[in-house]
C-alpha cells in the first residue's frame, strides 16, 4: 500500500512556508503500516495540479493532496480535480449550513466566499471539518484513493485522525501493527546503538527498531507487526505484550537513559514528578538565559511547582539575589563548579524552592578561553542537604549550545529526583 | 528559467525529519528571480532517484538534489548519477586530501569511508565543500543542469551560497533584480494591506510587493526587476535607487509599524538600540515564563545590556523579589495594569537596570474569566520616569499566546525608547 503526498500551492515552492505537514502525515501514516513511497509540490494552477495527480498515481495506491483550497484559490482546486474525476459540481446547503455555525460560534463573519467553497464536486466523499470551514473531499477511481485536504496544519490533522486515517484502515485493511517507544536523553545515537547491539541482534523478524533523534535526546521506537495468516482475534493484545515485553528488556539494558514513553517531553515528565512530590522547584540561569524556565513553563499548569526563575546574566545579579560570593567569581569565575553550587544555594532561598536548578556557561560564539572553551557549561541542581554538579562541553553554535543545556538541565533534575545522582 | 528541487532519501518520505532546506533553497533562487515550479521527494534507490530525475527534467532547466551522499548511502546516489550521465568513476586525490586536512582541524578521525567519498564521477564539476567531507556535484546534459548537494542544511547552504547561485547566475544570466524588506510588528496581515492599498497600486509594472506574515509579525518585501533591453551597465544601481525611494514612501505611511530591515530580527534591533543608548535593559516575566529573556539572550553580546530576569511565576515572587504588594495582587489581580507597573519599578531596583519589560497574563489553556480570559495579557515597560502599559487578548493557544506576547513586549520596549509611547 503506496502512499504519495502532494501539496498543491506556490507558498511552499516559493519557500514562504516550510512544509510541516508532510512530515506529520508521513509519521502518522506509516504508525498505521502504510508507506509513504513519495511527495511532491506543484504550483495551484489547472496544468500543475493535473499533472501532479497523474505522476503520483503512477506507482501509489493512494494520493492524499494538501493546500489550493483557501477561499480565494478554491475554484481552481475543487474544479480541477471535479473535471479529472469526471464529477459535476453542486452547492451543498448542509456544509454551507454547518460552516455559518462554525463562523458564528467562533465570533467572526461568514465570509462571501462561503458560497463558493459550500460548491463541491458531486462525487466526492465530504469530510466533516469541525474545526474550519472547507471540508475534505474523498475521490476514488480505478481502484485508487485521492483526498483533497486544506493546508492549514490544524485542519488537516484534525481531519487526518478524524477521517482520513479510520477510511484507509477500513479501504486497505492490513494486518495488525504497534508501537513503543522509549525517549532517552543525553547520550548519542551511535553510542546508544553499542550498548544495545545485542538486543538490537535479537531482536525477531517482525520486530523492528528505529532511532529517532533530535537535540540531546534519541527516541527508541519499537514496531511490530503481525506476520502470518490467519490472524487470529487476539492479535493485538499478542503483539501488545510481546512488545511491552521487549520494551521491558531495553529498559533494563539502558535504565539511565530512559526517561519517558511515547508522545511526554522531558519537560513534562519532569513536572510530573515534580507535582507527585509536591515540591517547589526553581532555575537560576546564567548562560541559557531564561530557556529552561520557558520550557517548564510551556507545560499547562506549570504554576502548581514552578514559583519562578532568575536570569543572573550580570555578576552583580548573581551576587545581590543568588548570593554568590564576589570572592568565588574572582577566584573561580562565573563558569565554574563552585559558582553553579552557590546558585542552587541562593535560588533555594531566594525563590522559596525545595529544590534547584543552576547553569552557568560559555554559549558563544565568543567569551571561550583555552581552560573554558565556547560550549562549556556547568550545571548544579540540590536541595537543603546536598547539591551535585556536571560540567559539559558542547559546541560552538550558540543555539545549540543553550538547547542542549537545557535538554541535559531537565535530566540532571530528573536523576537527582530519582536519586540516580 | 525554471528549477526542480528534488531530495533523496527516506528520512524525509518516513516524516523524520522535516525538509526546511527546499524553503531556503526556494528563497534564495526567488531572490535572484529564479523560479522554483517544482519539489518532490524520493527514496534512496537506484530506481526511484532515475525517475525523480527524470520527471523532474520534464518542465525544469535546473534540478538541484540535495542528500543521498552520507557515508553510508554514499554509494548509490553517486553512482546513479554516474550511469545516469555516462560518467566513470575515479578516486579524487585532492579531494581526499581536502578531506583528511578537514577532520584534522576539527580534531575527528577521518572516516574509514573517505576513500569512497572521495571517489567522484568523472564527468562532474566538484563544488569544493569547505565546512563538510562530501563535495557537490554539476552535471550539464542536452543544456539542463544537475546539481546534487549534501542534504546537512549548513553544508547545503555553504554551497548553495558559495557555489551554487553564483554559477547559476554566469550559466543564466538574467536581467538585474534587486530587494528591499521592512519588517513590521504587532498588526496583521490584511490590516497593513488595507493601510497601503494606495501605495501597492501606485508601484510600477516592475516592482512587487509580497506580504510575507509570521507570529505577530510580517516582513514587506519589494522586489524590482529590470525589464526592458538593452540592460545599461548601471542598471543594478538605477534600480537600487527606485527600490530604496519605494521603501521610503513605504516607511512613510507606516511608521508606526516597521521595526528595521531586511535580516534584522526584533531583538537583534532592540539589542542593537540598547547598546548605542548605553542602557541596561531587565525584564519581570510571569506567563511568557523566561521566553522574552531567551529571545534577548539568543542574540551574541546581549550581557553587554541584559542584567537579567526575574521570573515571577508565583505570586510570592513578585511580592519579595520585585516589590508588589500585596494588596496590589488581592485587589485587582495578578493580570492588571497596576501590577505590570510594580513588577517594572520593582525590576528597575532589584536588577539595577536603565529600563525595565514587565509581562503578565493567562497564557492558558486553563484559567480564564469572563473578565480576563485565556490570551488577556497585561506588558509595561518604563524607567526611574515614566512607565507605559498595554492590554492584549490574544488567542486560546498556550504556545502562541506565549510567543505574541514576546513580539508585542519586544516592539513596545523598541517603541519606549524611541519615544513613541
């Protein structure tokens, strides 16, 4: 089952836009076993769209297209893929009646293209947008599937998991399939993969591993799939089980690695334990510069364990509100173990916090010595009784430098809660 | 002179990682009025990188491919594109050289695939890679170009930018095209165009205008295209003066709006403004939680003007840390006018800074009112003199509500200094 995305629109070839969406569908359809075999952009004109269809059907058996349906482009679209399927067009009283409700209950008025986008090809399957105003459309032809979908990122996902992906399992019903994934931080993929070599080995046939990385941080994903016929009812829960059990055993080999499962951020792992313990915890950011207080923060509810972080850019902010020695700056300097402690002792104090969290370091791209190279931070984390530290060196790319800082930050919190450190 | 961009390799296709290259790519050939008509994807075998290319030359002039040649896939994309083209192979000493000198300087083992790396088709231009091992590749055939590039975005954009552009500009030439871009803040997209309708229709047949909107932003990009034979010699000049004079009156009409120019981010602006004021800038963030911080903080050298923050999450912060009182927070809410201008004055003492940024608000997605709901964000800005505040109601959506406010407490920082609030 060969899947081929096409986005039809000049804000992507121009470069106006980055195409997110392709990678969300991607993801999500081969969640579900079906395989994205190629993607392609054409320009929203009658030729373009035309012959993007007809190269796209030429090896997928199903050709799911994004974008050209906005109200003012609407017409080409709709009645280009109308005349290549060799439907009619009509006005559809019912969607039009459904997107007055929705302009309505969002507060906005309905606009004068309502019209033209309730006018819909006679033969298409409608998909029900509840979260905007043109709905999806469902063609098929010669035993192939084609979905027209809107661009906009939230609607089409909505539409996706609302629609799109229930239609397909049912059109092209496949044999079970299943995921688990472990979310590690602060260890490379090559790394990773040595430790594991064995069990990747061992791993049988229907089994697979990806590594899934992003900064400081691998996913593990696990897939399964059932590989014989017949399949019997309970081959979901089989193949559930032998999964959880090989989760289980790649738990055991890397314990220090793993923080998580499936879809929570380390952020939000981190504030969940912080909320099951009912402590207080607070950041005193020197080099990240108010970075990882915006991650804990971008978790809902962050407010119910995080009272507050201070950015101490300055020495003097460092001294007059963390008490930091002036004497620990001149001797150690501002980059260094014994100044991250001293901040974990101050923000505890000064914030209120049972717990806190320290950094400080060179971001770069300048400030590095020979001793204290660009990319060397150090970061502390403790309560009242004991305080520990790490230092890193990272890299010479200021962004990077300060995001993975925080990836390791939000680790080294988390071992400390677990007492691993 | 149309240009396919065309990239291999299944980490795109499986939704690994998302594809921003093929943006920039399209950008920068836009830029200098070469029009990108096409974009597809295409897995890393023999089969489908000969039908991606040759669709691809369908309707192009140009197809630019990027990834495919890591150490380990090394192999096929490069000798496709040999057959391809009817080109041997041959070991390429002075690229391995380059190579080993490469991994030299940055202190890595050269890989044990350098020999393969380095061997290259006869029959292609090297486009010398300085910031990574894999050279690029130029093939001509039937007067089409075919460029394959490494698919790492830095060593792309290295030889898009040193390489690429340049020799597609000697290989088709064009006439002179030029541009200027105004970056604005805080008003959307169809407000600004209602404001300078007269102005977009006043603009001569040769220059355009395209709105090109972010979170809480849109940059105005005019771009101005020779168009009439024979090109004098200070054509480039002549246009660079009708773009700048159009920029101006552009400038004239909504000055209230355009924070700076072309590559000139917001906080780089406002960093750059502090720094020639010799001012030292502090901010008391509640709901952006760190964010606006982490903006200022992403700019090199922002420790020249940044003291810090002080991140007042829970109430007791703001009271002990920035001076509100507490009467204050019971009588009229943690998200009011009168506490924003404490948090400013409280900033200004406790972090010894020129001016002071205050933001607080309900970022969501819980704990709105009928009188304050989700997205009501209160931001003031002030020195030893004079304070200034601004109520917004933003949307529903955390993340969002957290980065428009960042853009709008930036711009009224910005606007503070210049005396325009």
């Amino acid at each position: 089952m060969n899947v081929h995305l096409l986005t039809i629109g000049d804000e992507i070839l121009i470069g106006q836009i980055i195409d997110t969406n392709s990678a969300w569908m991607s993801r999500q359809l081969n969640l579900r076993g079906l395989r994205v075999t190629g993607k392609s952009s054409v320009s929203d004109t009658r030729e373009a769209i035309v012959d993007g269809l007809e190269q796209a059907a030429r090896f997928a058996d199903v050709v799911i297209m994004t974008g050209g349906l906005g109200p003012t482009k609407d017409d080409i679209t709709k009645k280009t893929l109308a005349d290549h399927f060799g439907s009619g067009m009509s006005f559809h009283q019912e969607t039009y009646d459904r997107m007055a409700a929705y302009f309505a209950k969002i507060g906005r008025k309905l606009p004068d293209a309502a019209v033209i986008q309730a006018t819909l090809p006679d033969d298409a399957v409608l998909l029900t947008n509840k979260v905007g105003s043109a709905p999806g459309m469902w063609f098929e032809q010669a035993g192939k599937v084609f979905v027209s979908l809107p661009g906009v990122p939230f609607e089409m996902e909505y539409l996706m998991s609302a629609e799109v992906l229930p239609r397909l399992s049912a059109r092209f019903p496949g044999r079970p399939i299943a995921h688990r994934t472990l979310r590690t931080a602060g260890e490379g993929e090559s790394n990773i993969a040595k430790r594991i070599e064995a069990f990747e080995d061992s791993l049988p046939e229907n089994i697979k591993l990806a590594y899934l990385p992003s900064l400081g941080q691998v996913r593990l994903r696990l897939t399964g799939r059932w590989d014989s016929d017949p399949v019997p009812p309970d081959a979901e829960a089989q193949l559930g089980a032998l999964l959880d059990a090989k989760a289980a055993e790649l738990l055991a080999i890397i314990p220090d690695l793993v923080y998580g499962y499936d879809e929570e951020t380390l952020e939000q792992v981190l504030g969940r334990m912080l909320r099951e313990r009912g402590l207080q915890f607070a950041t005193a950011e020197s080099c990240t510069g108010g970075h990882v207080a915006h991650l804990i923060t971008s978790v809902p509810g962050a407010s119910d364990y995080f009272p507050g972080s201070i950015v101490s850019y300055a020495n003097s902010v460092k001294e007059n509100l963390l008490g930091v020695r002036p004497d620990t700056l001149v001797h150690f300097g501002a980059v260094s173990d014994e100044t991250v402690r001293e901040m974990v002792a101050g923000a505890l104090t000064t914030l209120g916090a049972d717990v806190a969290l320290a950094i400080s370091g060179i971001a770069g791209p300048d400030g590095g010595t020979p001793d204290k190279p660009v990319g060397t931070v150090w970061m502390a984390v403790g309560n009242r009784n004991r305080i520990v530290s790490e230092k890193h060196v990272f890299g010479r790319d200021r962004t990077k430098n300060i995001q993975l800082a925080g990836v390791y930050a939000l680790n080294l919190v988390r071992k400390f809660l677990l007492g691993q450190v």
